[in-house]
C-alpha cells in the first residue's frame, strides 16, 4: 500500500502540479483516504485514475487537499495592528502599494484588505494581487458571495456597507473586485511576483513541510520590496527569522531586513 500512495502521489504531481511530499503527509494522506473509502476505492492509483476521468471527483480531491478555510478579518485584533501600524508604516513615503494575498482560498482575506483601506487609506493607491492553487474556490472568490458564518469578525459598521444581504446570502461590493486581480498561482511550482509591499499568507504554511516553509519564506524575501511586511497566521511563528532575510516587527507580522 506504501507503493500504491507513492505512485499516486507522482501521477497527482506529473498532472496537477501538485507535489504531496512538500505538504505534512500524515494530515494529507488522512484525507485523501477519507475520499478514496468515500467512493468505494481499495488503491489510491484507482481513485486518483478515476478523479482524472470525472471533473466532480477532481474538483473535490483539488478541494480537500487545499484546505479552503477561511472568513473576514480572521483574528480582529491582527488586522487593527495590520491598520494603525504596518499599512502607515508602509506608506509613510509612498502613496501606491502593492499587497499579494497568497492561498487567498474563497476571498475574504483580499476582500477584506480592500474594504479595510478603502475605510480607513481613503486616498491610497493600492492593487491587491489574490493567488489560490485551487481555481474553484478562486471562481467563488470572484463571486463574492458568503454565508453570514464568515462574517463573524467583521467590524459591524464595515458590514453594513460593504454588503447586501439576500436571505443567508450575504454578497460583497462588487467595487471592491476592480481593486483586486485573482490569478491561479502554485507556491511550490510557480514563479513568485515581485515588489510587493506587503504578503499576508495565513493559515496555509502550516500544511507543508519544514523544507516547503523554507523555501517559500526565501521566496518571499525576495519578493518584497526593502522594508517590505510579511503577515502570517496565528499558529505560523517564523522561529530563526533572520535566517530567511526578516526580523519580528510585531507579533505574526515580519519586516524585510
């Protein structure tokens, strides 16, 4: 069975672009066995065979595997730091930045990026570059529409005016969209932007393995600008910072020496 996951994970590498043996494989390979038993596969080579043949089988093996988890203004008390400090900080001496949410999942970290400089950096120029490895959810992203669920942190006041409700439904300004470009990006594959001011990566490193989060912290150096900000999860402490080009600013936000 150990060869059977091993070539599966080369045939999901060779089609998707997808390289398993950089993610943690006990929590991956917990849940692609959840689907493989789910329908009724004793190989993982037979599922992953069958995924390729049906599109619904792939879009959910793509889904589960990014691990899509997200809502508005995820731990309030970052994002009012990310307000008072990091952005003026940022544009002490600049009046256009450049912000790259990475594995942006279903929308509501560049969502609510927009809505929070739109508030309160009236006169800022910004573009926020929104990345995801799974097109789906990037598709929901471009939609914008949200369960009342992933608005929980959201300050009221920006709620009531970035959205209009329509029964459980709740959907974001579509204004918001011009000031952000979704795109498909690989953190493990694809060439990274460059010059951004600000990446805000959450809640996705901790999936990947100590060799991933190494390269990718060196790729994300080198695509900030000088003095440029890395904002990561709550549970992603960047242990021996100095070692990728970055020094602790403050808690979960990282500055480019």
């Amino acid at each position: 069975m150990r060869d059977d996951y091993e070539l599966m994970k080369k045939k999901v590498h060779q089609s998707l672009k997808l390289n398993l043996s950089l993610y943690k494989e006990a929590q991956m390979k917990r849940r692609i066995t959840t689907l493989r038993d789910k329908h009724g596969f004793k190989s993982y080579v037979d599922y992953f065979t069958a995924c390729q043949k049906d599109a619904k089988f792939l879009e959910e093996f793509t889904e589960k595997l990014t691990i899509n988890v997200s809502e508005f203004y995820r731990n309030p008390n970052r994002w009012d730091v990310l307000r008072k400090k990091i952005i003026p900080e940022l544009t002490k001496n600049k009046r256009k930045i450049t912000i790259w949410s990475a594995a942006c999942s279903t929308g509501e970290e560049p969502y609510s990026l927009a809505m929070m400089l739109e508030e309160y950096f009236p006169n800022l120029n910004y573009q926020i570059q929104a990345t995801d490895f799974d097109q789906a959810v990037l598709n929901a992203a471009q939609q914008g529409n949200y369960q009342e669920r992933s608005l929980k942190e959201l300050p009221a006041a920006l709620k009531k005016k970035y959205f209009t409700s329509n029964g459980t439904i709740f959907q974001v300004d579509p204004a918001l969209r011009k000031y952000i470009r979704f795109e498909r990006h690989n953190l493990l594959e694809d060439r990274y932007p460059k010059d951004v001011d600000l990446i805000v990566c959450r809640n996705v490193l901790i999936y990947f393995t100590d060799e991933a989060k190494n390269n990718i912290f060196h790729h994300f150096n080198k695509s900030l600008v000088k003095d440029g900000y890395l904002f990561v999860g709550s549970t992603e402490q960047i242990f021996h910072a100095d070692q990728y080009g970055f020094y602790l600013e403050d808690s979960f936000f990282y500055r480019k020496q």
